[in-house]
C-alpha cells in the first residue's frame, strides 16, 4: 500500500466549512467538537438524539434526519461502529449529492466502503482513525484516507485539529 503523510495535513484557508457529522460516541462526539472549536459550521445527527445536546452547546446544529444533514453540508462524516450502519446512513442521503464530499471514519470492511463509494455521485473518502478516545479528546489522531488523490487533496484541511497525521491511499478502501 501506497501512502503519502502529511505531518499536520494542509493549512487551513480563509473558508471554514460546513460539515455535518453523524455519530456522536465516544469518537465522533470529540471530533465533531475539535471540527466546531475550529470555526466550522457544524451540523450533528445521532440515533439517541440527547447525545448531540452537549454539540449543540458547543455551537453545532442539530439535524431532525440524515437527509437534512446531508442537504446542508459541505463535508459528511460518518464515526459509527459497523459496515451495515454506515450503509444504512447512505441510504438516507439525498439522490444526489454532487459537489459534496462523503468521509467515513467508521473502521468498517474494505467491501463496504467500496460499495458505498460506488453507490455516491460525490467524493468519498474512506478514512478510518486510530489513536482512541484519548487521541480524540486530544485531538492527536492518525486517519488513514482511501480514495482518489483528486478527492483527498484539499480537502485535508478539514482534519487540521483532530488529526495531525492524514495519510492518503491509492486504494478505494483505505484497508484492504
């Protein structure tokens, strides 16, 4: 496997992004706080909705469903813990979703995210992390990113905080 890192992934730019994150355990609740310390426009969806309350403090909107996440986002990233959950969430986007970009963090299969990343009209991006809950809290974690370079290149900047190291794969799934 191919992989290029970036010690501190990209600057960010003037833009601050609109991103909406689904899955607010132990993982994506901390790094859904580093993306809204950092100035983006957060938006947050959960199966138990009481957990996205302690976002909503911080400055994230809370979506009443996946779709109306997914309709105002930029970025949609996706922190659950199995292949058919994340499934599932696509399932619930919109017909289209193009000119938006699709980051799963889930550690899921290597068939899986490739099935998801056909079913998209977008950017998908399979980025798995590593470090665990003190990584998250921290903000020090490893993601490694599969997909094209075209979808990965730019688009770093979003894990500035939560992830010094972004490592990209030529592969599809960033594990296989």
């Amino acid at each position: 496997m191919r992989c290029v890192w970036k010690s501190g992934c990209e600057k960010y730019d003037e833009h601050m992004a609109k991103v909406g994150f689904i899955g607010l355990g132990v993982m994506g609740s901390r790094m859904a706080g580093h993306l809204i310390k950092n100035g983006h426009d957060v938006t947050v969806w959960n199966r138990t909705a009481s957990r996205a309350e302690p976002l909503r403090e911080q400055g994230a909107h809370v979506a009443q469903t996946v779709a109306q996440l997914a309709e105002s986002s930029e970025f949609v990233c996706i922190c659950v813990s199995k292949s058919e959950d994340v499934l599932e969430l696509v399932s619930q986007f919109p017909k289209s979703m193009q000119g938006k970009t699709v980051v799963d963090h889930s550690t899921i299969a290597p068939q899986a995210a490739r099935e998801i990343g056909s079913r998209l009209d977008c950017a998908f991006i399979d980025a798995p992390v590593t470090g665990g809950e003190r990584g998250a809290v921290e903000g020090t974690l490893t993601i490694f990113c599969g997909g094209t370079q075209q979808d990965f290149k730019g688009r770093s900047r979003l894990w500035k905080r939560m992830a010094p190291k972004c490592g990209w794969s030529a592969r599809k799934a960033a594990v296989s």
